[in-house]
C-alpha cells in the first residue's frame, strides 16, 4: 500500500505517538530542563536509525545536500528546544492551542519552498482543523508573556522541518539520511548538558519513555510519509493528536467531552477528509 493513503494512516500513528509524548513532557514539568529532554529524545532517534539500518552502516550518513540537511537539524533542535519549553512552562491548553498552528505553516512552506499547489479547498481544511483544534484545547491565554512568542515561533519551525523532509527526498536522500541528521545535529548541540546537569532525577525516568520512544518513531513515520503524499495535504492530519486525546478521556477516563470538544473533534475530522479527498478523486481507477 503505497501513496497518499499510506501516508495518513503513518500520519494517524503518528499522532497517537505525539499525543503521549506531549502529555507526558507536560507531566515532567520543570523536573528535566528542555536541553536534558531534547538530548535524550534525539540519542534515542539515532539508536532507532541504527537499529532499522543496521544492513547500511554508516552510508546512512551520506548525503549530496549536506547543507540542507544541516539545516534540517538545526530547525530540528531549535524546535525540540522550543517544544519542551512551551509544555513545561505554559498551561496545557494554552501549548496544545499555538502548537496546532503548524498546520498553517506547513501549507505556507509547501507553497513557498516545495512549490506545491495548496489549493483553496486545502487551505480551507487547514483552518477549518485550526478552529477545531482551539475548541478542543480551548486556551485562555490570560497571562500573556514572551513565553507565547517563543512557543508560535518554535510552531512555525516545526511545520518547516516537515517541508525541509520532503525537499531533502525530492534531493534523492531516504528517509534514514533525513531521520540520521535530524537527530545527529541535535546531540550534538545538546552535549553539553551533561556536563552542566547530568542526567535527569530517577523519578522523571518513568515518563520518558514518551521522549525515548514515542518521540522518535513518530519523527520517523512523519518523514516516510511525505514520501507519499504532498507535505500540504498531510497538514491537517498533524491536527489528529487532539482527537485521539479526547478519544483516550473517554475510553481510558470515562470522560465525556463537552459540546465544543465534540464539534472540535469533528471540524479536526472534516479538514482532514477535505485535504485527502481531492487526492483520492485523482487516484481512483476510472470505472
């Protein structure tokens, strides 16, 4: 199974991935700085490359867009740095609200770097996805600081590194080269830390396994599956992490969401069905 079909259900895994590891960086809180968290989350991704590559070596590691890929990984730790930061330090809801704009950024980067063609109906997807997501995560915003700024600025880095991984396969690197620099740039970057701070306290070491493990796989199936698809028609599908949130409160919780949760849920589901359909039409067998 190959195409934009494939992509979305790595997309719909992926988000179940991402859905945990946030929760659980939240969870965390200021009891792991965001450089320990970032280090930890990227050594675990060069072991996962490692350990899907093991047949490659070190040919992972060659590449003929060395800069790209170096800008990869660092729009890649900027990110990661920005992550951890804005669900440690800002409410939950307030977090889960600006990171859902990258929606919005990887329609505009793919426009702008990938030269697709986001057409009217995708951009209405991802704003009909948008709006959806702020009546989920319904944030406050009450205490208004630098700390907003720096988390929607790192949103807009995120929905790059999404675009920088399609642009670096249509260069003729796989997806191991890319997942191989994205996470190569920022152990590098967060060395340093354990000099300064050692490793996190063993009480933290229960909840990382959201950063060690789910981090990673799901950084990875995001980079095979624009490898599928167009990075614009996979957009709102980064909205999915919301809805399997509401999902996991009502199986695991038995907590009933309220009627602006419900209609979130389904403007998330709507954006993501108008995205995809278009490309369905195109790949259909004609009858």
């Amino acid at each position: 199974m190959k195409g934009p079909r494939f992509a979305v259900s790595l997309m719909i895994a992926q988000g179940f991935l991402f859905a945990t590891e946030t929760a659980m960086i939240h969870h965390i809180g200021s009891r792991a700085s965001v450089m320990q968290l970032a280090l930890l989350r990227s050594l675990a991704g060069l072991l996962l490359i490692a350990a899907l590559t093991r047949h490659v070596s070190w040919s992972v590691a060659k590449t003929r867009q060395l800069p790209l890929q170096l800008l990869r990984g660092f729009v890649s730790v900027s990110y990661s740095w920005v992550m951890m930061y804005s669900f440690g330090r800002l409410p939950f809801a307030d977090a889960t609200a600006i990171s859902y704009t990258q929606a919005a950024y990887i329609a505009a980067f793919s426009a702008i770097i990938l030269h697709e063609r986001v057409t009217p109906l995708r951009w209405t997807a991802v704003i009909v996805g948008i709006g959806g997501a702020a009546l989920i995560a319904k944030p406050a915003f009450l205490d208004w600081n630098v700390a907003y700024l720096v988390a929607l600025f790192g949103t807009s880095l995120n929905g790059l590194a999404f675009v920088l991984n399609k642009l670096s396969q249509r260069g003729g690197d796989s997806e191991a080269t890319t997942m191989f620099y994205a996470n190569a740039i920022p152990v590098l970057c967060n060395l340093p830390v354990l000099a300064a701070e050692g490793l996190p306290a063993p009480e933290v070491w229960p909840w990382l396994s959201g950063v060690l493990l789910f981090g990673p796989v799901g950084m990875y199936l995001g980079i095979v599956a624009v490898t599928h698809a167009d990075a614009s028609t996979l957009a709102p599908y980064s909205l999915l992490r919301l809805v399997i949130a509401v999902t996991a409160g009502i199986v695991v919780f038995h907590e009933i969401p309220d009627l602006l949760s419900l209609i979130g849920v389904t403007l998330i589901l709507a954006s993501c069905w108008l995205a995809i359909a278009p490309a369905s039409s195109r790949t259909s067998p004609p009858v």
